[in-house]
C-alpha cells in the first residue's frame, strides 16, 4: 500500500487531502457520509471576529464548469467556534485548520491570539477579505499589506501558519515570496477568481453582490499553473487548490509542486469525492511502483 502521509510545517497529515474552507461547514453535514477520520484534515468554515449574516441571496449562481459565489463570510464568529465547533472537531482524529478573515490587520491579531491558545493544529489566514481601512482592498492583492498582516499575526502565535493566497493579482509568486519573508510556514492557493453572470431578462447581475468567486474544475489549469509557479518561488510548503475533482487533478497539484490539497467545490456535487479521490490516488501510485507522494511532488518536466 502507498504511503499517503505528509508532514506540513510540523504537522503531520494521514494523507494529503484536505477539505477547503467555506465548502465544508465545521464537518457536521458530511459525517453522514463518512467519518471524518478519512480527512488528511478539514480547514474550516472561514470565520470572523464577530458573527456575520453574510451577504444578502441570491449569493449562488451555477455557471459551466463550476459557479459563483458571494456569501461573505456567512459564520457565528470565532468565540462560538471555540466553544462549540472545536470540541467537536477535536474527536475526529484528522488534523484542525482554522481559517480566519479580517477586515483589519487588528482583527486578524486578536483571533490569532484566541486560537493560539486553542487545539488546533494549525491557522489558514484568508487575506483575501476586504480591508475597510484601505479603502476596501483586499490584502492579499497587494504584497506590502500581504506581508504586513502575516508578521502581525506570526507575531502573536507560535501555531503554523498557512496563508491563502488570491489569483487576482499580476504576479503571484511576489505575493508568496513576500508572505513567506514575513513569517508563513505554509501557502495555500488559489482562492476563487472574480467572476459575473447576468440575467438576460432583468438585465442584471443573478448574484445580488453583483459579482462573485469562481470556483470548480473551469479554474483548475489556472491554480495549477499559479502553485506549480509559487512552488518554484518559495521554501515552504505549498497546498493546491483550485477546482480540484479527480484523482488526476489532486496528482497534477503534487507534480506541480504542492505537498497537500485541498477540496471544495466538488464536494457539492459529490459528497463522497474524497473517499475517491484517495483511492484512486493510492490504485496509481501501486500500479507506478510509487511508494510515498513525496516520490512524486514536484517531479513536473517542463519542456525546454
């Protein structure tokens, strides 16, 4: 049998997949299907410093090869998760990530410093979030405040630090140096890119945020590209995601350079698409004599 276990700055995983933040809830909804044991880990619903309603609906929209989503951060708020998701989270033997939004770079500080003294496993900062003292801006589309953030919270926790990465940026490799100069242990990518559909009838947008992230397989060659060109740029680990669905994508990810995945999207449409996308990754490293996925992680050969 293939080794599927991998260790991600420190943190030592079953197998290297992991359920994406906002897909997956807190876990609760998919135990029906499985134990949640079967995970590498399960990154959590993104939350905040307070509880948030999110945005008004329509805040889904299907769209070929994937669909949109303006939610917003829809989750009853660090303190609730703390009190009542963790202990729960904490009897299924797979790792815990706590995904974590900030509208400012104090924001991200006090939850960092509520979770540090928590049991979870590791902290996926989302810096994607609109930055109301900037004007609105997220932070992760700019490398200064990219940075600014990451050392802010490295400064106040000793728990590994994942940061999630935005693809709507001009050079996403700078945007990965710069986090992982300023204290990351681990980055994730990509987080949804921007996206619209419109209502030929009413002639307006269907998402009532007016736009929305794309997610599902129509971005997968897109995240493949970005971490396969952040995993060139920096030391540390890289997570792929990114409209992930099959066997073949999750192995595209590790050739590509990364050291775990993530899964989201998929997990819409098929709730079972873990159990078989760890299968099948595990019938083909047997069949190809492969015994550990770090035999196989960034092996891409790039035609010259």
């Amino acid at each position: 049998m293939a080794d599927l276990s991998v260790n991600i700055a420190g943190v030592g995983f079953k197998n290297p997949l992991i359920a994406a933040s906002g897909c997956f809830g807190f876990g609760r909804e998919y135990e029906e299907f499985y134990p949640l044991s079967l995970l590498g880990g399960i990154s959590t619903k993104g939350m905040t410093r307070n509880p948030r309603d999110g945005n008004p609906p329509p805040r889904v929209a299907e769209t070929r090869g994937g669909m949109l989503n303006s939610v917003g951060l829809q989750n009853p708020g660090i303190e609730y998760f703390i009190q009542h998701e963790l202990p729960y989270l904490r009897q299924k033997n797979t790792v815990i990530i706590a995904n974590i939004a900030g509208f400012t770079i104090d924001e991200f500080v006090q939850m960092a410093e509520m979770l540090d003294t928590t049991d979870v496993d590791m902290l996926e900062l989302n810096i994607s979030c609109p930055n109301v003292k900037q004007g609105g801006v997220s932070f992760g589309i700019c490398r200064d405040n990219a940075a600014a953030v990451v050392s802010a919270v490295r400064a106040v926790t000793s728990k590994p630090l994942m940061v999630k990465l935005t693809p709507n940026v001009t050079d996403i490799a700078d945007i990965a140096r710069a986090v992982e100069f300023a204290g990351a242990d681990a980055i994730s990518l990509i987080n949804t890119l921007l996206g619209m559909r419109i209502d030929i009838d009413t002639r307006r947008p269907i998402l009532r945020n007016n736009v929305g992230g794309l997610s599902g397989p129509a971005v997968f060659p897109v995240a493949l590209r970005m971490v396969w060109q952040v995993a060139k740029a920096v030391e540390i680990p890289v997570i792929g995601l990114g409209g992930i669905s099959t066997p073949r994508d999750a192995l595209e990810m590790i050739i590509a350079g990364a050291s775990a995945f993530q899964v989201g999207t998929e997990l819409f449409s098929d709730p079972d698409c873990p159990a078989k996308i760890l299968s099948g990754i595990s019938e083909w490293m047997d069949q190809n004599g492969i015994e550990s996925i770090g035999e196989i992680k960034g092996t891409l050969k790039i035609w010259e």
